[in-house]
C-alpha cells in the first residue's frame, strides 16, 4: 500500500486524504494460523511536516478467519487499528539532540510511502490475546471432548480423580 506524496511533500502543512486496499500476510500468533478473509482496507490523511517529512494518520481494517481457543470451530473477526507515522525521505540524518541510535526512523523513497509493513504490525498488535467465537462459547467437554454449543454431552461431573476416591467416601458419611 503506497501514498503518492508527489503534490505535497515539498509544502509544509499540506495534505492529502486517501483510502487504500492492499493483501494482508497470514499471522501465526501463539502458535494460531490467522488467515486473511478480505485485504485491508485503510482510510488515512498523509501531511507533509517539512524538510521531507510525512506524518500518515488513519484507521485500517480486516476481517480474519482463526479458530476459536475454547471450541476449535473456525470463526470470522473484525480487526481494527489506529495508525500514526512518521516518515523520512532516504538518506535520512537526525540533526543533533533528536533522538538516539536505538531509534527507529521509518522512511521512503521517491514520491511514495509504503506503509504496507506499519499497518500490518499495527493489526497484528491489535488481535486480542484469546480468539473466542463469541462471548457465550462454551467450549468443549473436558471428559468426552463434546463441542457444548451443539448442546449438552452425557458426562457425569461426578466423575473425578480416583485417587480422591476415599476422601469422595469420607464426604458422603
């Protein structure tokens, strides 16, 4: 996904509104395959802050496909996240007093910015940490594996470790 910044990137204060579409990469978190079911969308204004500088402020979104960690049904959610860049134009030099070594300076090229690998940093970052169908899952049996959202599975829950056995018989004296 690239801004041509051609119009502004010289005049400082001038801006420019735009949406893009671009492929988002699958993303294995914590050991989840994500997979992309539309390409991101992303709405944002770029704004030249002088000396070839660009600011990029906007909202990207995506739908992915994941499996549910209490059910293991695949599901579809919605992603979601604020973005707020700044570029440099290549070569870039911080002039004295302006940062440290350890910090990172995005930059570009030409007339365009890609910010191609910001936005989708930025959705991973924004994936909740459990991926669950809905807040009323109910997960599988712990004895028989049932999926419960299909309904109620035969288990007894009074079947526990059986070495508590005996205590099990002392508590029904």
């Amino acid at each position: 996904m690239k801004i041509d910044v051609s119009t502004i990137k010289d005049i400082k204060g001038a801006s420019i509104d735009v949406e893009l579409e671009g492929p988002l990469d699958p993303m294995v978190i914590a050991g989840t395959t994500l997979k992309p079911v539309t390409p991101v969308y992303v709405v944002a204004k770029a704004t030249s802050t002088g000396h070839s500088g660009i600011l990029v402020q906007g909202k990207a979104r995506a739908k992915l496909q994941a499996e549910c960690h209490r059910c293991l049904r695949e599901f579809i959610f919605d992603v979601e996240t604020e973005l707020q860049e700044q570029y440099c134009k290549e070569p870039y030099r911080p002039s004295s007093g302006q940062g440290s070594e350890q910090d990172e300076v995005l930059t570009y090229n030409g007339d365009f910015v890609d910010i191609s690998k910001e936005v989708n940093s930025l959705l991973a970052l924004s994936i909740p940490i459990q991926l669950v169908c809905s807040s009323e899952c109910r997960g599988l049996c712990h004895i028989c594996g049932k999926n419960l959202n299909d309904g109620e599975c035969s288990c007894s829950d009074e079947s526990g470790d059986i070495r508590l056995a005996p205590l099990a018989e002392l508590y029904k004296s």
